[in-house]
C-alpha cells in the first residue's frame, strides 16, 4: 500500500470515529465546537428547515432518522421519478434515503451506503421501525463502492464527498455505478477560497465537512475526468450564515459554503471521440498496462488471442466507452489516443515506446 492510501486510511478512519460517536449519541457531537453543524446538531429539525427540507417531509421520516448531519437538500434538486433506483453516498441515519424511497414507490429501490458501521446500524433499526421495504442499507467506503456497475438512475448525497480523501475516486466510481445518463445530484460544502494550512490539518474541521472541501474548478475538473456532463455547481452564498456557527470565531465562512452539484453521466452515443491503440508501441502485457484499471467504465480489456504476435490484445468495449480520454492520458507508452468518432484511423500517430514493453 502506498503513503498516499495510508494517509487516506488515516483520514478516513478520524471520520469514520468522529460519525460513530455522533451515531451513538444520536447527532450531538460538537466535533468542530459548534452548536450546530454537519457533524451534528442538538436541533436537527430546525437546522434541516434551514436547508430546505418541507415540515412534511421532515414529519415523514422515522424519528431519529434526520440527525440534521446535511448542508442541503439533494431531493430538490434529484427529481425523482417513480420505479427509479437511487444511491445515497454517506447515507448516516437514512434521512435522505427514506424520503427518496417515498418518491420512487414499491417499484423503486434505495440503497444507502456508508463506512461508519454505528450509522449503518442506526440506519437499518430505522428501516425497520418505518416499515421501509424499498431501501437497503450496504457498510462500504464511497471510494470503493459495494454497488454493481451501471445499475443505478440516480445518486444522491448530503455533506459527504468534502470528507472523502480520494474525492476523484469516488467521482469515477459514482460514474462506474451510474447507468449511462444516469443523474448525479449532490449537496456539499465547497472551498471558496484557499484554506490556510492550519485548518486543513485540522482533523475536526475536517470532520466537521470544512477542511477537506475542494474548489468549485477542482470539482468541475474530476466530474469532467470521471464522465460526466451537463455539470452544473450552484453555491449558496447565504449558507455562509449557518456554516459560520459550525466552528464560531474560526471564520470558516470566508473558506467554505454550501452547494449544489449537479451532473449526468455520459451516454456512449453522445461521446465524439473515441480511444484508438497503436498497437506497435504497446506490449501488450495485462500484467503491466496501467490503463485497464484506470477506465472509469471497465471498458479496456485483455483477450487473449493465440492469432496475435504476443499471444493477445487489448481490446475497448466501446458500448461502454464514453469517451473521457483518461487511458490515452495514462498509457505509458502513449500507444492510445483519442480520435473522433467514425474517423478511419489508416495509420496510428507515432508514439514512444512503452515503458511495459518486453
Ligand atoms: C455529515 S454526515 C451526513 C449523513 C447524511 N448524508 C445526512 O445528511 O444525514 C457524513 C456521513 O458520511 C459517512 N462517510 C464519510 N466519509 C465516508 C466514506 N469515505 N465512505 C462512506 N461513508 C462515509 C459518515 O460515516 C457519515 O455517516
Ligand atoms: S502501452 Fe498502454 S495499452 Fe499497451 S500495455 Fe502499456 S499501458 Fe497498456
Ligand atoms: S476513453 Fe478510455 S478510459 Fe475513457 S471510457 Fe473509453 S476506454 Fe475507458
């Protein structure tokens, strides 16, 4: 395992201790000293108010569902259609599952999943205690999503992806999940301004969805990556209000604010290039290519072909390809690159050798 994933585990395992306390007190931690905030509030149904939530859907959920954990309302803005199956990134106590599997009906299916193994019990005792047959709650880390590919309409989520320390993994993996132009609709705190280095290595302003949040560029430039488009980011300035009361006299409200992401996944009829290989500057060695498992869609693959000189091939999928260029941008022997649909590729660009190459 390298550094950087052991520093991520560290990162996530503060997380996951500070959300199992809030869970075992049932959402009052005052992580980041505050008397509200997303790590929890003694007022859970006034903070939710605040974000938007209706009176009727906050009398709709089962009590101790809404920990007031969020920082917006991602049912607003998923627009959710009956029959559709939804996925919920850092589900908590439910809240936003439960109300999700209201809009969706019998026939619509939710699953919730989060990494805190208390959450998740909370959660399920919900479940059970409203009665909720359509909703499903999985233990699992968002970077790594326990979810089957391209089985899903819709992901939600409500203050989670700012604490995650591998925020471009779990956008390829929310791309992965997704069917193709299936929606992302998302709350979270963003950064608007760079956050001093004081409070970045702040594990409870990390905690408290404040010191981990990326830019509004950054996001943009990893749902690009990931494969998506129509992306809309909307922050709300007036959040800045109640962020300030999540850490006061920190001025955490010059840094961060509250927003929403929005974004479809591409559908492979709508990417206008595809990858191309030149097949005499690749190895073809399954062992080393660094690009089959960097395609966010599975969409690269080994065959193996006793007609071919080395005894196999590459292959892309391109059902499932969407055309988001990473393997021509990781390939080391830039053997891939994208050329636009329907063109006759009669000689590949010359490219270096691999570094895989035997
Ligand atoms: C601020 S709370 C939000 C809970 C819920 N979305 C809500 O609005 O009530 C963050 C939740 O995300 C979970 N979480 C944080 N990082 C995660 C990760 N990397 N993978 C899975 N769950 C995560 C935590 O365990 C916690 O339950
Ligand atoms: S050249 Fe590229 S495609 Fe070929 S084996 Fe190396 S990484 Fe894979
Ligand atoms: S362009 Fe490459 S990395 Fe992207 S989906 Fe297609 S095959 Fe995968």
């Amino acid at each position: 395992m390298s550094m950087e994933n052991l520093k991520a585990d560290d990162v996530r395992q503060g997380v996951r201790e500070n959300y199992a306390a809030v869970a075992r007190k049932n959402g009052a931690c005052g992580c980041s000293g505050g008397a509200t905030s997303c790590c929890g509030t003694p007022n859970a149904e006034e903070t939710s108010r605040q974000l938007g939530y209706s009176a009727e859907e906050l009398a709709a959920v089962p009590d101790g569902a809404n920990m007031g954990l969020g920082c917006g309302n991602p049912q607003a803005i998923a627009a959710l259609q009956p029959g559709e199956t939804v996925l919920d990134l850092g589900s908590g106590g439910g809240f936003d599952c439960f109300l999700a599997a209201q809009r969706v009906g019998p026939q619509g299916h939710v699953i919730g999943v989060d990494m805190t193994p208390e959450m998740l019990s909370k959660a399920r005792q919900n479940a059970v205690s409203g009665g909720y047959a359509n909703v499903e709650f999985r233990l699992g880390e968002i970077e790594a999503l326990p979810v089957a590919d391209a089985s899903v309409d819709v992901i939600i989520s409500n203050c989670v992806i700012n604490l995650s320390p591998e925020k471009a993994r779990v956008f390829r993996e929310a791309a992965r999940v997704l069917k193709p132009g299936g929606r992302l609709a998302v709350s979270d705190v963003v950064a608007i301004a760079k956050i001093p280095p004081e409070m970045r290595e702040d594990m409870a302003l990390v905690s408290g969805c404040i010191a981990g949040a990326s830019t509004v560029p950054e996001v943009e430039a990893m749902l690009q990556a990931a494969g998506f488009t129509n992306i809309a980011i909307r922050v709300n300035e007036a959040s800045r209000e109640y962020i300030r009361e999540w850490a006061p006299g920190r001025g955490i409200e010059e840094y961060v604010a509250s927003a929403t992401i929005e974004a479809v996944k591409l559908a492979p009829a709508e990417r206008s290039v595809k990858p191309v290989l030149d097949t005499r500057h690749c190895s073809v060695d399954p062992n080393f290519c660094t690009v089959i498992p960097a395609c966010p869609q599975q969409a690269i693959e080994y065959v193996k072909d006793d007609e071919e000189p080395i005894g196999g091939r590459i292959a892309f999928d391109l059902e499932k390809c969407d055309g988001c260029g990473i393997c021509a941008t990781v390939c080391c022997g830039s053997a891939i690159s994208m050329q636009p649909v329907g063109r006759v590729v009669e000689k590949a660009p010359a490219a270096p050798s691999c570094c895989c190459q035997r």
